[in-house]
C-alpha cells in the first residue's frame, strides 16, 4: 500500500506563451499525440498508487475535469460503429482517479496554489505535479518520492542534472549524502534552495523539475510564506524555510530517466515528436516520415 493517495495538479495558469492556442481551451488539454498532456499527469500518479486527484483550476479550465468524466454519447456512437479499442481508450479516462477541483481564484504563484489543496488534504503526505513536466511512463519517480518520505519524513523533492546555462530557469537545490535503505535510488539532503537563481549564483546544477511528496506541515509555513520572486508565493521560499528550521527535512531523489517539457512551444513540440518517436501503433511509421523529412529539408 502506498503511504500517499492524494496528488494536487495545479494547472490554473494563463498560459500567456501559447497565445492565441490556449484562448479558448486550457493548455492543460493540448493534445501530446493522441492525450492531452493532463491525461499523462494524473496516468503518472495512477501507475504509483494514487487514487485522489485534485486540480487547482482557474476560470474557463471545466474541459480539464470533464476529459477525465464519463462522455455517454461518446461512448454510445463508438459502440454502435463498433470501435471497440477507441472506446477503451475512452473509458479508460473516467477511472484513472477520483477527480476534485479546487478553483484558485486568483493566481498568486505555485505556494498558493497548493495551500489552496490544504482543507482536501488533511493531515497526511500528499503529491504534487506540475502539469508542464512529464515523466516518462517507463522512468517513473513517484513511487521512489513515495518511498524516500516514508521512511525519512518530512518532504521530498525530484532533482535532475542540468546544464550550469540552464539552471535559471528551475530552482537549484544544495544537498548532500544521506543514507537510506531504499535499493538503486539516489536521495541526498537538500540543505538550501533558491528560485531561479542566475548561474553564477546556483548553488548546484540540480534542477527542481515538477514534482514533489510534500509532508502536511508545508500549509502552515505556506500561510506565512511572503511572496517572492515575481511577487508571487513560492512554493521553494516556504520548503527553504523547512530545511532551514531543523524540524522538517527536506530531500531529493536525482531523477536521470526521461522528462518531457510542454512548458514552452519550442519544448512542447519536442515533446509530440519524442512520444510520438515511440507509439506503439504510430510510432514506426512516423519516424519513418520524419527521417524523409528531415533528409529533404
């Protein structure tokens, strides 16, 4: 049995580097070949034992929840043509997880998107993902941050190498050894973290990428978390002041599979063509188009 059933999925941002795309429909919902990316998300967390999930949505988001709600007409029209493997597929949405929402209001930054989870959550570990990082299936994490919490307490955060020029972009953690009991998973303690620092200024090239199993006391230091960078209330200020108090440790799992950005339109479609590259039923013929395609360019 898992130790953690809840994951919170903020995805009530506004999307402003996918305009016009994202006008009408959440980016959340943009299609990763034949997805939307929020179906890889809570799939992820499906896979690692998590049966609640609750989105922290904004206005005009309702198509995130019903992706994951029964669609009888749908499902109807394909049963009478017959269409059994896409009505499976179909179906199959409408029992990754318990879905909730939780409308955030005004977005203030990611730490207050995930207080907002805190009257849903309770008094027990929970998950974080952040829709713009996908994990892939074959590379899981989750049940490693699982693990790692379990035993040492506290939270637990993914880190993944990167390079020194692209550490800005992330927060960047110090850490050092710690030893555990969990076979073949690299946890370090997390002794300091900065939100996008410059290079220079990085105390490791550690990235913070998308996903987090985050002890309960995180609500209480959120409440008086003081907005950071970008004037917004940072989810990695509030886990600094855990590690800083001695009382709630923070550690990471260095993750060194494979993650897939859909933050940004360049990454994004880097991300189609690397699942695409390898889909069981589309896979062999598209990269066989792209190899043409490339050639000829």
């Amino acid at each position: 049995m898992t130790t953690v059933t809840k994951t919170v999925i903020p995805v009530a941002g506004l999307a402003t580097r996918f305009q016009p795309a994202t006008k009408a429909i959440p980016k959340a919902m943009l299609p990763v070949v034949d997805a939307p990316s929020i179906e890889y998300v809570v799939a992820e967390a499906a896979a690692a034992g998590i049966s609640d999930a609750l989105l922290i949505t904004g206005r005009g988001q309702g198509a995130i929840a019903d992706h994951f709600d029964s669609a009888p007409e749908l499902e109807q029209a394909l049963a009478d043509k017959g269409d059994e493997e896409r009505l499976a597929k179909v179906q199959a949405t409408n029992d990754l997880a318990r879905i909730h929402v939780v409308r955030q209001g005004e977005a203030l930054g990611l730490g207050h998107a995930v207080l907002t989870a805190a009257d849903h959550v309770g008094e027990v570990p929970f998950a974080v993902q952040l829709g713009d990082d996908l994990i892939d299936p074959r590379d899981e994490i989750l049940p490693a941050m699982i693990a790692a919490q379990a035993e040492l307490g506290g939270s637990v955060i993914a880190l993944m190498e990167v390079a020194p020029e692209q550490i800005s972009l992330y927060g960047s953690a110090a850490v050092e050894p710690v030893q555990t009991h969990l076979p073949d998973t690299d946890v370090v303690r997390v002794s300091y973290m900065v939100e996008k620092p410059a290079p220079e200024d990085a105390p490791s090239n550690l990235a913070m990428i998308g996903r987090y199993v985050l002890g309960p006391g995180i609500f209480d230091v959120l409440r008086t978390t003081a907005p950071g960078r970008g004037n917004e209330i940072q989810l990695t200020d509030a886990l600094q002041n855990l590690a800083a108090s001695g009382t709630h440790p923070v550690h990471g799992v260095v993750f060194r599979g494979r993650r897939y950005d859909t933050g940004n339109p360049l990454d994004y479609l880097k991300t189609v063509v690397s699942l695409g590259a390898d889909h069981p039923d589309l896979g062999e013929d598209f990269l066989a188009w792209l190899r043409d395609y490339v050639a000829g360019r």
